[in-house]
C-alpha cells in the first residue's frame, strides 16, 4: 500500500489521533505548571520576581505607615527577598487551597508583626498586644490593595481545583479515544506503518499546540495590560513568559521526535 493510499484511507483517524494527542500534551502540561503550586513557587521566587514584589509591597507599605513618624527608623517596615519569598510560599498556597476569597494582604501583615515585634524587643519594648491591634485594623485595608491589583486573576483561578478535576476527566477521556484509535490504526495498516503514521500524528500535534498557543498568549497579554495594575504587571509578565517556555519546550520536543520517528520509518511507507 503507498503512502498517500495509506493516508487517504486513515487521514480521519490521523486528524482525530493529533487531536487527541494536542489534548493530552496540553492539558498535560498545564497541569505541571499553571496548576502546580509548587512550579508556579519555582517561577514566581525568581530573584528578578522576588526584587520586583519587594519594591512594589514596600512602597504599598510606605503608603500606609508614612503617617506615623515613630516607623520612619523601623527597618521592620520594609520586607526583604526572605521575608517576600515566604510571603509567596503562603500565597500560592492559599491561591490553590481554592478559597473564596484571597488574603495575601494579611500574609503581608503577619510577617511585618513579627518582624516589628522582634524589633520591638530588641529595643525592651513589650508592645506586642500594640502592635497586633495595629495589625488587625489594617487587615481589611490590605486585602482590598491586593484584590484591586489581583482581582481579575482571583476569578479566574478561584476555582482552580474544580478545573483541576475536569482537565483530568478530560485528559483521560482523550487517552482512551487515542488508545482505541490507535490499536484500530495498528491492526489495519501493521507495526511499521503504524510508527510512521504516529510520527506524522507527532509532527501535526505539534503545529496544532503552536497555533494554540499562539491564540491564548496574546489574548491573556491584553488581560494582564488591561486589568492589572502597573506595578504587579511585570511580576506577572515574568511569570507568564516563564510557564510558556515550558510549553513551548515540550512542544519543541514532540516535534524533533515525531519528525525523528517520521524519517526513520519513511522507508516502510511501502
């Protein structure tokens, strides 16, 4: 059987099969990076993001203490890179734990009251029952702060492990027609063919993922400029550059195999 009778007789089941297989790989790799806390830690602690959050957070603080003449000399007013990656730890915790409502803002304050404690001791102040009602009255303020920069992203990720468990109910129903498709294809074209085939349904699966990326990232590109505060927008570029290199990683990958597995089985086509 020639190779273009071969595809004209299993084009759908090819079409169908890169389908499934785009699913797969990209429902895949979204849930490695975009709804794994422990990736998205990974990027956003970066020193670049980490310095960028720093300056941002300490000038909201600035804002909320520059009336108050006695924190002019408290060093515990400005957060350092620990202070801001511990900060982020407990975020992105909270981010996934898929509560209502998100309150960085009172991570932000928990850590400063430590600090201005530990501060306070060193100079023999016991101000701590002070300090917590100072805390306390600013918690509201803070998590407003933080929801009109992150608002928008709130509602989307709000429901995160909702989504979590219907990208796998998806992937697994995508699994299941790639398997049967595939065992079909096997039993009518034989085991050579059949690798050449899954090299041409790799190279089709691959150009489908780059176009689908294509029209997600310049659309969440606008969102992030148009909903997003200056300030947070970088942070958020850095992170969103850095979880589409994964993507476009993997997708690079699965095209240098298919292509491989395509050129080495080229010979069978007959």
């Amino acid at each position: 059987m020639s190779k273009s009778l071969s595809y004209n007789r299993h084009g759908f089941t090819l079409v169908l099969l890169s389908i499934c297989l785009m699913i797969i790989v990209f429902l895949g790799i979204t849930l490695s990076t975009v709804l794994n806390s422990n990736y998205v830690k990974k990027v956003v602690s970066s020193e670049t993001n980490v310095t960028l959050i720093k300056n941002y957070t300490n000038q909201r603080l600035g804002r909320l203490v520059n009336s108050y003449s006695e924190s002019a000399n408290l060093s515990s007013v400005n957060l350092t890179n620990n202070d801001v990656k511990k900060i982020i730890n407990t975020s992105v915790d909270e981010v996934y734990s898929d509560d209502s409502k998100l309150t960085i803002g009172s991570s932000i304050l928990s850590t400063l009251s430590t600090k201005l404690k530990a501060e306070a001791n060193q100079y023999g102040l016991n101000i701590d029952t002070e300090i917590d009602n100072v805390i306390s009255s600013n918690e509201e303020l803070m998590n407003q702060i933080v929801d009109n920069d992150l608002g928008p992203i709130e509602k989307v990720i709000v429901k995160i492990q909702t989504i979590k468990k219907l990208i796998k109910t998806v992937m697994v129903g995508a699994a299941a027609t790639f398997i049967i498709l595939a065992l079909r294809l096997w039993s009518k074209v034989g085991s050579m063919l059949f690798f050449h085939h899954i090299g041409t349904v790799g190279i089709c699966t691959s150009i489908l993922l780059a176009l689908l990326l294509g029209c997600i990232y310049y659309p969440l590109q606008d969102l992030i400029v148009s909903n997003i505060d200056y300030n947070v927008r970088d942070v958020l570029y850095n992170v969103f550059n850095g979880i589409f290199l994964s993507y476009i990683s993997i997708i690079f990958m699965v095209f240098i195999v298919s292509l491989i597995d395509w050129g080495s089985t080229t010979k069978y086509k007959y």
